[in-house]
C-alpha cells in the first residue's frame, strides 16, 4: 500500500493543470474527477439527474476480479438459446430493439471464440485487479473501511460435476494468479447455512468483497472530489463540439467550454458518441433488482447462482438480488415480470427466507459486445475521452479507468495499454 501511495505521488508532480469536464455522475465519472482533481486539475462533474442515483445506485454492489469473464464465452449461443426459450430465464430480448441490437449480437457470439474471450478476459482482469487497494487509496482507510466488506465471495451451483468450459475458467483463473477455493455442498453451508441444500458445489474467492452501499460509495468518492474543488452541474448534455483551443458542450442550461471532456455517461455516451461521428457498440442492457429490508444478515458475502445469472448482496438497507439482462430502449417502461422472476429466484437460493415489504428498481447497464469497457481518446479528437461501457462490472472497473483517464489527461504513457479498450 506504502509503495503504491507514493508511485501516485509521483505520478502527481508536475501535470499541467487543465479544465476537464466529466459527463456522468455515476462511480466512474466520480472516480475520474477524483483521480483528477488530485492531479490539480479543475474539474466539473455534469449530470443531469442526482449523482450517484442512476445505474450506479442499483448494481450488485460486489467486486471480484475472479468473476471477471466476459459474458460471451465459448458455447455462449446454445446457452443464450435456452435462457432466451425460457420464459422464467434471466434474458429477454424485446422484438422491437432487435434491428438495433442484432450487430452487437453477432459481435457479442463472436466473442464466443475462445481467443476473443480468453483476450477479453485479460483485459477485464487487468483492469479489476487493483479494484480493492485504489479504492482504499483514494477514499483513505477509515472511509474504505465504513463502505468496503472484503469478505470474499461466492458462486454456486445446484449441478454435481463442472463442465468442460468450468476447467477452462478455472486454468485461466489460475494463470492470471486468481486466488479460489472450491467446496462441496456441506462446505458451502458451513459458509452460508441459509442456502438452498439444492446447490452441491460453489468456489469461494478471499479477495473479493462488496460495499455495504453502492450510493455511500459514490457519495464518498464524490465527496472527497468536492473537497479538492470539484464542482457539479445539473444539466443534461446535448451535443459536443472540439474546437482548436477548447471543448464546448451545449446542454440544455447553455454552453460549457473546457479543454477536455471525459464522456463517462453510461448508455447516454452512444448518443454523445454519435454527435462526433462515432457508432459506439453499446447496448442497452437494462437489469433489475429487488432489495428486501432489514434482512441483510441471511447471507455474509455476495452470492452468485451461476446457473440462474443471478446475485444476492447483504446490504445496509437489505438484502438485494440482482439479475437479468432485458435488452429493450432504454426508455421503455419497467417489466414487473422480471422483478417477479427475482422474487422466485431469491426463494430457490434461499428458502427460509421471508418476502415481504420489497423495493424494485430498473437501470440500464451500458454493455459492450466483449463485456470490455471503452476507455481512451476519440480517434480524431483527442480532447474527447471515453470512460464507458463497464457493464454489469462498473465498481470493479472504475478505479483503474480513473487512473488511465488521468494518465491521457496528463499526456503519459497510461499504466495499461488502451489497446483493449479503444473506441470500437
């Protein structure tokens, strides 16, 4: 921790200070104000709802750099088949999104490849792996120790034996230096005694962990950014225009003119990108989730049913369950189905389990085909940076995209490569 407080001293001294607007107010634009206001330089945060409030708010709440594989895997489309069959199952894909979603969908079963996603899985590892330890570095150790519970986590399955793409997984996880542990059904219940007895297997990994508020996290972050100058803007962000000397950005409370944006804006960046002349491949994921209050305290760590694509997260407010992926407009109104479906799945991981009183909650996930972010410069305009595309995986992948964001501020060489993640 020492050695890394002091490589980012280092990196601090001597930046020239710029005026740099973020868009988006969720973990990764606050992520990269903070990073960037560390660095001097004066930054203001443009959102044009509450910050911390949109897809930010209702995630998973879990960091793991051991669940970081790409959605599409090898023998992805028969599994995407069966899900997409099943009216219970944790996808649907609205007919009337198909002729905007059907590229990304041939470029999502081409990841299916196991070079394009054992190369998408290093990319993604590379980025989450230092999740933990540059939170703590940027939030100091009592505010990461009020909002960070690193107790592992944990995936199960009802199924007996792993398959063959479970060995893969396991091969690459190992490489990449991955610690897990794998248990057998009374194991897992000596770990979490409320679980279903249906599941006969799960893979403990100690260096993952959750926050206890995805909302505290993002307050947290953004409140040391206001204390280093940070300002917030509450407007809604029209069209962006690169000039020679300065950016401006009209918004719908007038112009705002900078000499770097950092488009961070979730699944409103396809929009932004397309005012520069850019198709991003971004999809409109929406997801889902139910948070039962005050019963946090079935589980102790974030729980995966891996076969169902479902999470469970003890929370301060409760006890959440995160699911499905809806690929529908973003504003199209919210499926009960589908927070129904959660309800059920949540009785299946635990059935002792009491649902009353239960809150829901819709967001729209801004996913690539490779589940791999999008971070770094527009290929023409270099004053345009993007901080976009994190997915289902925006709390694992938020502290390294700040600190590569810097990095291209700043004019270094960034501390990974942004071959993985270029604008695509």
């Amino acid at each position: 921790m020492l050695a890394l407080r002091e490589a980012t001293k280092r990196r601090y001294h001597m930046v020239e200070q710029r005026t740099v607007a973020v868009i988006g107010g969720g973990v990764i634009g606050v992520s990269c104000a903070l990073m960037l206001a560390r660095e001097g330089h004066r930054v203001t945060v443009i959102e044009e709802g509450r910050i911390g409030h949109g897809c930010s708010w209702g995630n998973g709440a879990q960091y793991n750099a051991g669940s970081s594989f790409p959605m599409a895997h090898p023998g992805v489309v028969w599994r995407a088949l069966r899900w997409l069959a099943d009216t219970n199952g944790p996808v649907r894909l609205a007919p009337r999104e198909l002729p905007r979603t059907l590229p990304w969908l041939v470029r999502f079963l081409l990841t299916g490849r196991r070079d394009a996603w054992e190369a998408a899985y290093a990319a993604l590892h590379a980025l989450h792996a230092p999740c933990a330890e540059l939170y703590c570095n940027m939030l100091g150790d009592t505010e990461w120790k009020r909002v960070f519970r690193p107790n592992g986590a944990l995936h199960v399955w009802r199924d007996v034996s792993p398959g063959a793409l479970d060995g893969l997984v396991d091969r690459l996880r190992a490489a990449h230096g991955v610690a897990f542990e794998k248990l057998k059904a009374e194991e897992l219940r000596e770990m979490e005694p409320g679980l279903s007895r249906d599941y006969q297997r799960g893979i403990f990994f100690p260096g993952g962990g959750h926050v206890t508020s995805p909302l505290a996290l993002v307050e947290g972050l953004m409140g040391r950014a206001a204390a280093l100058g940070v300002a917030s803007r509450t407007a809604r962000v029209l069209a962006i225009e690169p000039g020679i000397d300065e950016v401006t950005l009209q918004t719908n409370t007038g112009p705002h003119r900078c000499d770097i944006v950092v488009i961070a804006a979730g699944i409103a960046s396809r929009d932004l990108a397309r005012s520069l002349g850019i198709s991003l491949s971004l999809a409109s994921e929406r997801g889902y989730h139910i948070t039962v209050p005050g019963i946090s305290s079935v589980i102790s760590r974030p729980v995966t049913d891996a076969g169902s694509a479902f999470v469970a997260t003890p929370l301060e407010e409760g006890l959440r369950i995160v699911g499905i992926a809806e690929f529908d407009a973003p504003d199209a109104p919210r499926d009960p189905k589908q927070s129904n479906k959660l309800v059920a799945y949540a009785h299946a991981m635990l059935p002792d389990l009491r649902v009353g009183e239960v809150s829901h909650w819709m967001g729209v996930r801004p996913s690539t085909p490779d589940s791999v972010p999008i971070v770094g410069p527009h290929p023409k305009y270099p004053s345009v940076l993007f901080a976009t595309g994190h997915g289902h995986m925006g709390i694992s992948g938020s502290p390294m995209t700040a600190a590569i964001i810097c990095d291209l501020v700043a004019g270094r060489t960034p501390r990974l490569t942004c071959a993985p993640y270029r604008v695509r």
